[in-house]
C-alpha cells in the first residue's frame, strides 16, 4: 500500500492510494475490513497504522483492493483535495547517513570504515506540496534526494541479515543542507586526548569538524513524502532509481545501487548504537550522479532556484516542493556588551 498523512476538509486523516486521482481514509478501509476493534477512526496518525500486526494490515491491503475494483461504496477522496503532510509528522530521531554515495568516494580524504550518520529534528520536516523556507542569511542551500525507511518495530543489535524486517516502507527524503551555514559553523582546532602510551598525559590532535545542528536542521530542511510504501511494495531497496529536478532541470539522475553500504547494512550498524523505535525514520544518503545536463545538486542554489524540486524514486512516486526565500534578516541574539556579562577569555 501507499499510504499518506493528509489534512481533508480540515480533519487530519491517513489516507492510502487509490489511483492517480484518488485516496481513501484508512478508517474507511478499517471498517470495510471489519477491523474497527483496531482502528476505531478517525486515524489521523500513521503510527496507529505503523503498529498493526501482519494480518491486520493485510486486511486493509484487501478492502483496498476492493476499492479500486468497484466492489465497495466507500467514499473516496479527490488526491488535489488534500494538504499532504509528512507521512510520519513526528518520528522520534530522523537518521541522516553522510557521504554514502560512491561517487563521494574520490572527494574523501580519510573516512570511517562504517556508514558515518547524524540526527535531523522532527520540527524540519515539511510535506509533499509545502514551501522549503530559506532566509538569505542561510547562504547557499541545496537539494540533497534520498531514499528513506520508516522503522516498523522496536529493535536494538540487529544482525544484517534480519534488518529489513524492521522496515515498515519507504519514503522519498529531501534532506536539505545549506553549504554557507556549514562554513560558518566549522571549526579548526586542536582536540585534546589521552596519550595512548602515558593514560596521564595528554596529546593535541589538529582536527577540522563542522556541527550539522543548523546547515542540516533548520526549519524545512526534510521534505518528506508523498507516500509511505509498505516494505511488500519494494522488494529489492537496493536498486531504485533516483531523480531530482531543480526549477524542471534535472540535477541528478542516480540509483540506491551506488551506495556504499546497503539499506540492510545502514539499519543494523545504526542499530548497534541506538535503538529503533516505530516511526522512526533513516535516510540512506544522496542521489549524487549529475544530471543530463551535467549540472549537480550543488549547482542548485536555492536561494536563486524558486523551485520547484522535484524528487521522484522508482516505485515510491515524486515529492514535489516550491521553494519560498523570506527576506528576513538575521535577528537579535547577542547581547550589547560581553563585558556586562564579566565574560574573558583564558587559556587553558
């Protein structure tokens, strides 16, 4: 099934694909399929969906069916009447994994022998339809396509070979960045360690970091949808192809098979350090190759680009976001005087 997050008529609701035209109300399915004991509706959050058992999911997919064959008068929802919100509105941790795509490969100076992630706050994502808002003061923001997966179960040190198993779908993710925040915020700086032959001493290291905090987490800076595309759907998330277009230029034209560590792998490392719980969401990293024109992600600057970005994935369908700049500029934050904090600065 393709389900969606969607406001109708003002009622939030979960919606499951119908056709290209056409939705129906998850509760409307329930009903049909006599799962009311389940989902008494309305269902306005796709974690009520997310935590149903095998059978009772496969029931709705039935009722579904139904719906598209004529065989039920369950009322059906016209797909332009709808806002789209992110399928999962408020997932607990939104993992983002950095520089998984082999063509990043010979950009790399040192690198982990592991898939390398961060975390995302649930407050920057937007849904299908809905404006990317970037201010000037951010400097120059891009497009970053992924291929996502909603977990479906709470699991922890998961093997590789049982990892797709706590997959409920996939999702289109935009995982927004803005270059000009992430030189801002870099530092290079001497860490300070342990000695590794004297434990009671201590050894300066020359480094270079960057936070992800701001060019990764700002407001709208996850697009995510349309639609959540139960794991049956997708048997192979391995090989699907990517494409993204910037203002209907394409910037990239890629596939899932050019990551360096697979949707399985990414989901068991992840696994090791934090536990997955439902909703949760991990996106596998970006759809680098150039498109057609031999322009780049990085070549779309939103901040000149007024959209929209379109990002479509082999059998998961094309989230598409208009971009808004608002010409707002950076406010208050710092006190007049440091001195009337009685602040100094010392070494250490």
């Amino acid at each position: 099934m393709k389900l969606a997050s969607v406001v109708h008529r003002g009622t939030p609701l979960v919606a499951a694909k119908v056709d290209e035209t056409r939705l129906v109300a998850v509760d409307a399915l329930a009903a049909l399929a006599q799962a009311m004991d389940v989902l008494p509706g309305p269902v306005d959050d796709m974690l009520r969906v997310i935590a149903l058992p095998p059978e009772r999911l496969a029931s709705l997919a039935s009722a579904l069916e139904r719906v598209r064959h004529g065989e039920s008068a369950a009322e059906t929802i016209r797909a332009d009447a709808v806002e789209w919100r992110p399928p999962v509105q408020r997932p607990g941790k939104i993992c983002a994994v950095a520089m998984n795509n082999s063509a990043s490969n010979e950009r790399k100076i040192s690198a982990p022998d592991h898939p390398a992630f961060f975390l995302k706050p649930a407050s920057c994502l937007v849904g299908h339809l809905e404006p990317i808002r970037i201010r000037p003061y951010y400097g120059s923001v891009h497009p970053e396509p992924e291929l996502a997966a909603v977990i479906g179960r709470t699991a922890r040190d998961l093997d590789v070979d049982d990892a797709l198993d706590a997959v409920f779908g996939y999702t289109i993710f935009d995982d927004v960045t803005s270059n000009g925040m992430r030189a801002e915020d870099r530092f290079h700086y001497y860490a300070v360690y342990a000695s590794e032959k004297n434990p009671d001493e201590t050894v300066r290291v020359e480094q270079h970091l960057s936070y992800a905090g701001r060019y990764k987490g700002s407001d709208t800076f996850g697009a995510m949808g349309p639609w959540l595309v139960t794991r049956d759907e997708v048997p192979n998330p391995d090989d699907l192809a990517v494409v993204c277009k910037a203002g209907g230029e394409t910037i990239a034209d890629d596939s899932t098979r050019y990551y360096n560590y697979t949707v399985a792998e990414v989901i068991a490392f992840i696994s090791q350090f934090q536990t997955l719980e439902p909703g949760d969401v991990i996106s596998f990293g970006t759809a680098f190759k150039p498109g057609s024109t031999r322009k780049s992600i990085h070549h779309a600057n939103l901040q000149r680009i007024p959209g929209p970005i379109e990002i479509s994935i082999e059998g998961l369908g094309t989230l598409s976001n208009p971009v808004l700049v608002e010409q707002r500029e950076l406010g208050r934050w710092r006190r007049a005087s440091a001195a009337a904090d009685n602040r100094g600065t010392r070494k250490i």
